[in-house]
C-alpha cells in the first residue's frame, strides 16, 4: 500500500515528536524522517493495527502553477508481514494519515 505525504508535513511531525528542525531533499531523509516518527510506540497507542515492517521512500516534484512553484512530495510503500489483515493496514495507514493532517 502507497500514500503520499507532503515534505512539509514530515518536518512538522518530526519537530512536534521529537523538537528537531530537519531538511528533507531526498528520500533517504524522508526514510530516516519516517523512522524517527514510527519509532515513537506512543503515536498509535490503543489503535487496532500492526506497524510495517518497513517503509519504502521514493519522490517527485508536484508543480502546482509553474516550474519554479512546486513541492516535494514523497511516495510511502508500506511492508506489512504476510499475516497482517487488510483491516489492520489500512488501520495503521488512517491512523498516520489522520496524525499528518492533525498538524
């Protein structure tokens, strides 16, 4: 399963979680930017879901009005173990995405 997430939205998480200014200009940042966020285990506290086994990274540019205004938005590919329900990846999925616009 991919989401897409706003840089601007994972510098906010991250300052929030763990009061750290952080530049994102690749996706290697973003990566270690999403394991910063999950690894605080009281984010999803009482959700009924499983983490991810891991997260998957990759980025492009989405231009809204020109080639000079754009932002960066990084594409998440979560890796569930094989027995996870579908129920609890998009639980743990809604609940992340719930938390990005929350800030």
């Amino acid at each position: 399963m991919k989401i897409k997430v706003e840089s601007e939205q994972i510098i906010k998480a991250v300052k929030k979680l763990n009061g750290i200014e952080i530049l994102l200009e690749n996706p290697d940042d973003a990566k270690e930017a999403m394991d910063l966020i999950s690894s605080k285990s009281d984010l999803f506290e009482g959700e009924d879901h499983d983490k991810p086994k891991d997260v998957t990274v990759s980025s492009y540019q989405e231009y809204k009005t020109s080639a000079v205004d754009y932002k960066m938005i990084f594409l998440l590919e979560f890796q569930f173990e094989e027995e996870v329900s579908s129920e609890k990846k998009v639980s743990y999925i809604k609940s992340l995405q719930e938390f990005f616009a929350k800030i």
